[in-house]
C-alpha cells in the first residue's frame, strides 16, 4: 500500500486531524528492500510543542493533511519558515 502514497517532502508542514501542525524531519526505510519488516516510516516535529513524532507512512497519511489548515498570526509567521 505504501507503494501508492506520496512520500512526503523534507521541512514540509503537515496538519494532524486534531488541528496541530507539524513539520517533516525525515523520512526513514525507503530505500528498504523488506517493507513489510521495515516499513517506510515519517519523522515529524510538532511546531508549537517541539515534540518528535514517527509513523508509518500509512498511518502518517490516515491521520494528515498536507500544508496548514490554521491560521498563523503575524507575529508566529516564523513558524512557517
């Protein structure tokens, strides 16, 4: 299944179906020749709380939408950078 998700970008932003953003650090196991043993995982830092997260690339696209889906005020605009 993996085979048909897109792989998402390096330091691209991501919202989580609760409303946090996140941004992509890494993506790990792509180059696996065992998916089913090392599956193609996302590494993710939420923005406001700095916490890592990693998931399966299934799971990362079950539960994310690309870009952010709140609105940023002027002041925090570096948290787009």
């Amino acid at each position: 299944m993996s085979d048909e998700l897109a792989i998402p970008g390096d330091k691209t932003f991501w919202t989580h179906h609760s409303g946090r953003v996140y941004r992509v650090i890494a993506v790990a196991n792509v180059h696996s020749d065992d998916q089913e043993r090392y599956p193609i995982t996302v590494v993710y830092r939420g923005v406001t709380k700095k916490r890592v997260w990693s998931k399966s690339l299934v799971r990362f696209h079950a539960t994310m939408t690309q870009g952010v889906r709140i609105a940023t005020p002027p002041e925090n605009k570096w948290l787009l950078e």
